[in-house]
C-alpha cells in the first residue's frame, strides 16, 4: 500500500504547480526526511491547512479556568454560537463549541474541545407527553482517527468529519450532535506550554471524553434532553463500546445504550495477527497505524518514551508533531517507507508495557450496561472481522452479561466506511427506539446477524471515506483521510 500511495502521490508532485515549502529543509534532513518525503509532508500539510475552518483560533487554547483540580464534567468555556461562515454544515443546522475537563486512562483531569450540531427542529419521541415540553433529545459522537496533532479536532474541521455520513443526517433528523473531539486534539496544551499528548486507541480515556462532554454539554444547555445514545466508529467505534463498559463503574445517568461501529478494540493483538500473516489484505493495513499506537503507550506511560520507534520512525514522528500533522499528512510522510520493516522496531507489540497497555485499553470480555449494537463489515481491511468478533463474543461469554442486549450485525462485504453508509437505515432506526422507548427484538439476547447485500455487485468499496464533492481520483484518495 506505501508503494503505491508513493507512487501516485509522486505523480502528483511531477505534474502540480510548485507546493510552498511549510516543513524547513534543515529540519527535515535532520530528521531523515529527504526531498521527496519533505514534499510529501508539504503536500499533506498545505491540503490540512485548506480544510480547516479557522486558523490560531484562539477557542482552542486553554482555558484560564481550567486547574488540575478541576472536576470532570466541567464546563470551562462556551462559544454559544459558532459563526458557521467557513464551515460546510448545512442549511437549517447551528453549531456551538465548548471547552470542558475530562480524565485520561491514569486518571488525570486534562482539558478538551468539543463541538455541538444542534437540530433546526427537534425530533419528537412517539411516547412524548407534549411536544412542546419535550427537550432536544442527545447522541454523543465518537469520531474516527482523525491523528494526534494538535490540529486534528474536528471541530475545526470545515466538513466537521463524517458530515453527511453521521453528523448531519442526526442533527438533520433532530436529534443534538455532542461531539467531543478527544483529549490532545483541539484543546493541546497546558497553560504552561506542556503538550497535551492524544492517546490513540486508549478507549477508556476517551470513554472517559464522551462521559465528561455529555455532562458538560447538559449542564451548560438545559434544553437538552437527560436521555443520550452513544455512538462512534472505528477509534470512536472501541471509545462507544467502552463507554458500555465504563457504565458498569462510573455510569452516567440517561444512558440508553451504545453503537459501535467497526471497532479498533483490540489494536495489538490485531497488529500481532498483522505480523503472523503479513499477506493477508484485511490485516495489511495494520502496519500504517504503528507510529499512532507506540506515540499512545508513551502518552499513557511516559517512561515508555516511544521506545518501539525505530530511529527513522521516531524522527518522522517527530516531524509529524512539530508541524502538527494529521492522518493526511501522516500517510504521505511514511509513503517512501516499508511500514513492516521501518516505523516498529521488531517485535516492539511483545514488550511488558505494550502489553500492559493493550490489557487496559483493549475492550471485550468485560461487564457492560446494554444495550449494545456492534456494527461490522465482512470486508473491512481496517479493523479485521474477526477482532470485532473476538470482542464481541469474549463480552458475550461473561456471565455479568448475561441479561444485557448485545446484537453483532455484519454487512456482507463493505469495508470500513462503506459499512456506515450500508448500515445507516439500522443505526437511524436503532437511536430513534431507544428515545421512542420501544423494545427492540434483542433486548435481553446476545444475537449475531450477516446482513446480505441484494444491491453489492457495483457498491463502491473503500477504507477511507468518499466525502468530497467531487469524485477523488486515485492521486487524491488520500485527501479523504480527513
């Protein structure tokens, strides 16, 4: 796959006008990034920098009210209104933005940005009393990986990520979008300069952002509703499953139930299966994500210090961080590279701490609070089938489950977006039942579904999202990692 991301982002480079230098040409040898890998990220980080909404922004720094006492939940500043001017949100639809506390894995209160997409109208439960007495019924949003860059927030983000795959048709259907953009992301240091490191995959932790969003957001906004649904998808689809999980000891009241979307559950032990069977194309892609989930054991353990990274690794990391890079830029700083051999020292996933880590944050095999709809594509070259299984199944094997609804559907052969897109009639109607009350066939049953696509000959199959107004080429695919 870095081949041939290389190769056409090469062809690219050869035939366009001359990109502006943003990555300094000292720094980068420095860094063992030479003149092809210096445009690539230049490339990367000037197409970042045209998505965004606004530039310095000064929402996204922190808070002067923010302390390390400061208790989770905490609402610590509101944009009441986002001027919606240079985002892409649709007619009809209002945005707010908000900074609030949250906690990492070690339990740390952190600051954090989100963002809210609020429904013209808003949609009406059948068992409502009075329409007119009804508050604005909540579904929090975990995001996919967007990177770990201090400019990696959604919120800033002019399509608002997912836009018309996720958030919008929610809000258009009236329904308030609570969109935490993570810790690390937005909000990325503390007033003292110290950055605020994004722990990719440490699912408890971001749990813990969409906990800690829905508190603020309903402390702030008393026209929402106490009842929320959760919902994310890949990164985001693990942080709603363990926020199933997170229930069992720190539950939030109004909680009535999660989705999880093709999730990245257990990350290291998808990535020991990458290295067994290094062919296999659902696990191929598995040797991109490396740099993310070492640069997450040193955020969660910092004596770890990236200590995974093989040199030329670390140093691309390191440029990837200065400049503030995100998944875009991400994928063609390491096109010129072999990510099996080069990003990873061998073997670096069987190390004590990784392993540790993996232990905490992987989710699966845990007590929950259901109900829980887990989502998953036959052909997802993301997040192999067979990990969403194997957390579904060990969650479905504990006892402490045993009267939780928990429902695996799996779409015949849609890969990682796709499979949202495929999947959109079941997870709307799911959200509006859980508001409306109604029992779902499920409740009480662990059941396993494969839903056959009648209509999959000519479905257009990808690992990134098809977001664009304008058909991506195959020089321009890598744009849709936004």
């Amino acid at each position: 796959m870095a081949s041939i991301v290389a190769a056409v982002i090469l062809l690219v480079l050869t035939r366009s006008k001359h990109v502006t230098a943003q990555v300094d040409p000292t720094f980068a040898a420095s860094h063992s990034c030479n003149a092809t890998c210096q445009a690539y990220t230049d490339t990367g980080l000037a197409f970042e920098a045209s998505q965004h909404a606004t530039t310095n922004d000064p929402f996204y720094t922190v808070s002067s009210n923010f302390t390390p006492d400061s208790q989770p939940g905490t609402i610590l500043s509101i944009e009441a209104v986002t001027n919606l001017t240079n985002y892409t949100v649709p007619s009809g639809l209002t945005m707010s933005r908000f900074q609030y506390t949250t906690t990492n894995l070690n339990g740390t209160a952190v600051p954090a940005s989100a963002y809210i997409l609020w429904p013209y109208t808003p949609y009406i439960p059948s068992n409502s009393n009075s329409s007119s007495e009804s508050k604005i019924p909540l579904v929090a949003w975990a995001h996919g990986t967007t990177g770990s860059g201090a400019s990696c927030s959604p919120s800033n983000y002019q399509a608002l990520q997912y836009n018309f795959i996720v958030p919008f048709p929610l809000a258009l259907a009236g329904f308030t979008f609570v969109a935490p953009d993570y810790a690390g992301l937005g909000v990325s240091h503390f007033a003292n300069g110290t950055r605020i490191p994004h722990a990719w995959l440490s699912s408890p932790s971001q749990a813990n952002d969409l906990a800690n969003a829905v508190l603020a957001a309903r402390s702030a906004f008393p026209a929402l509703s106490q009842d929320f649904v959760v919902m994310g998808h890949s990164e985001g689809g693990a942080a709603s499953y363990a926020f199933a999980e997170r229930q069992v000891h720190s539950p939030v009241s109004g909680y009535l139930g999660a989705i999880s979307i093709g999730p990245l559950a257990t990350p290291i032990k998808q990535v020991e299966a990458a290295f067994a069977d290094p062919q296999d194309k659902f696990l191929q892609s598995t040797f991109s994500y490396q740099d993310m989930l070492i640069a997450a054991v040193t955020a969660d353990y910092p004596a770890y210090n990236y200590s995974g990274f093989t040199d030329l690794g670390l140093k691309r990391w390191q440029i990837l961080m200065e400049y503030g890079g995100c998944l875009p830029t991400s994928i063609l700083l390491f096109a010129d590279v072999n990510l099996a051999t080069m990003v990873g020292q061998p073997g670096w996933y069987q190390d004590t701490t990784v392993q540790t880590w993996a232990a905490r944050i992987s989710s699966g095999g845990r007590p929950l609070v259901g109900p829980l709809l887990v989502i998953a594509g036959e052909d997802d070259t993301a997040v192999a089938l067979e990990t969403v299984e194997g957390a579904f199944n060990a969650s479905s094997a504990l006892s402490q489950n045993a009267n939780q609804s928990m429902d695996l559907a799996v779409y015949q052969g849609l890969d990682h977006f796709p499979t949202i897109d495929g999947a959109h009639a079941k997870w709307m109607n799911w959200i509006k039942a859980r508001f409306d009350g109604e029992v779902i066939a499920s409740d009480g049953l662990h059941t396993s579904t494969f839903i056959e696509g009648p209509r999959l000959a000519g479905t257009k199959q990808s690992t990134l999202p098809n977001w664009l107004v304008q058909l991506p080429g195959p020089l321009d695919v890598w744009k849709t990692a936004l």
